[in-house]
C-alpha cells in the first residue's frame, strides 16, 4: 500500500512537469494581445449592446447569441436530477420487495 | 535567456491551476472514501475553470458590464466566464449523480470504501464461480 502511494506521487510529479512545461509556452498572462482575445471576443464587446440590448457581456452571450447552449444546459440539469431521482427510488422500492 | 521557472512566474495563475489539478489528482488516486474521491474530481474541475477564467482576463482590464463611460474603456474577455458558466452546470450535475450512485452503494454494501466494495464484490465472483463448478 506504502509502495502504491509512492507510485502515485511519482507518477503525478511527472505528469505535473510535462502539464508545467506546456503551461510554460503559453502566451504571458494577462496581456491584451492575446491569441485569446480574437475577434469573437471583439465583436462581443462592441455590438453587445446595439444586438442585445444588455449591458452585461456575459449574459447577453449566455442568454442572446449562444441561446440554445443554455437551453440544452438546463436540459443536462434536468437529466443529472433525473437520473438522481431514479437511482435513490429503486433502491427503496428493492427494500419493500 | 528566460527560464522555465521565469516563464512560469508570468504565468501564475496557470501555475496554481495545474497545482490544483495535481492535488485533485493525487487525492483521487490515494484515497478510499469515495466521497473524498468525488471532493478531489471538484478540486480538479475547479481547476480546469481558473485556467479558463485566466486565460480571458486582461491586466487592468475593466469587468464586461458597459457602464456607458469612457469608450476607451479595455474591457475584458467575455467569452470564457460564459462559456465556464455552462462547465460549472455540468460540474453540479456530475457532482449530484455520484453523490447519489454513493447512496446507492452505502445502502448495498453498508460502507463508502473502495477497497473494501471491491473486495466485497471478489468474494461475491468467487462464490457464484464455485457454485458453477
């Protein structure tokens, strides 16, 4: 068991180095010139307000330009507490039977 | 000449993630409470969320609410904070359903044990294979 918790831990630190190294050659932090920031992003910023009529970015992209995301996302919602319901009620219609 | 390391301190946000990620990680792996099992899978979605977030903030950078103010104004990257809004939905349902498969678990086996679940299932196998022969 001693012998398996140490294999994990080496095994993490070594992932750990290759996951640094690749975050070492990601673009500085921060700065406005960014791949990131593309015009996607742009687009957002400046026509936010004249298409949606928001003046929260980050809700007129949740609920206006990218809608139908949000509409299956509560659609997950609804199946995660779904599959919840069924999975707690066959136990105890097991334990009456 | 920059360093590994220097490369690392510009990026420190990332840094802390990837440190999460290993937390979430090693705790996965170590322990036997299924229940901290599924506390470590959290740290590491946590993680994954700070290196999204990072990825869109800009230093200096005003929050993405217009204000009607200067039009100067760098505001930063909307995107991401929408996009991890949909990640923290599929976390919470992730996180709901593996609370409930361990219930179910704890009323079949009466512990929240790995180990011992799976030992619990060996004896199990064995016997129905005995039976068999």
């Amino acid at each position: 068991m001693r012998i398996r918790k140490l294999l994990i831990i080496i095994v993490a630190l070594l992932a750990a180095y290759g996951i640094l190294v690749a975050v070492a050659e990601l673009p500085p932090y921060g700065m406005a010139d960014n791949p990131v920031h593309n015009h996607v992003s742009e687009r957002y910023i400046n026509k936010a307000l004249d298409e949606t009529g928001v003046t929260n970015m980050v809700t007129a992209i949740v609920l206006d330009y990218r809608a139908y995301d949000t509409m299956f996302e509560t659609i997950v919602l609804f199946t995660a507490a779904l599959a919840v319901v069924i999975t707690l009620k066959v136990s105890k219609r097991k334990e009456k039977g | 000449m920059k360093t590994l390391l220097g490369k690392l301190v510009i990026n420190y946000p990332y840094l802390f993630a990837v440190v999460l990620f290993i937390i979430g990680t090693i705790i996965v792996l170590t322990r036997d409470n299924l229940f901290k099992k599924l506390i470590g899978i959290n740290i590491m979605e946590s993680a994954i969320f700070i290196v999204f977030i990072a990825a869109g903030n800009i230093r200096g950078g005003a929050v993405p609410i217009l204000d009607g103010g200067r039009a100067d104004t760098v505001y930063i990257n909307p995107l991401p904070s929408a996009l991890m809004l949909t990640g923290i939905v599929v976390s919470v349902s992730v996180t709901a359903f593996a609370l409930a498969l361990i219930i179910r678990l704890y009323k079949s086996y009466g512990t929240t044990s790995a180990r011992r679940i799976a030992e619990m299932r060996n004896e199990v196998l064995k016997h129905d294979s005995s039976h068999q022969s």
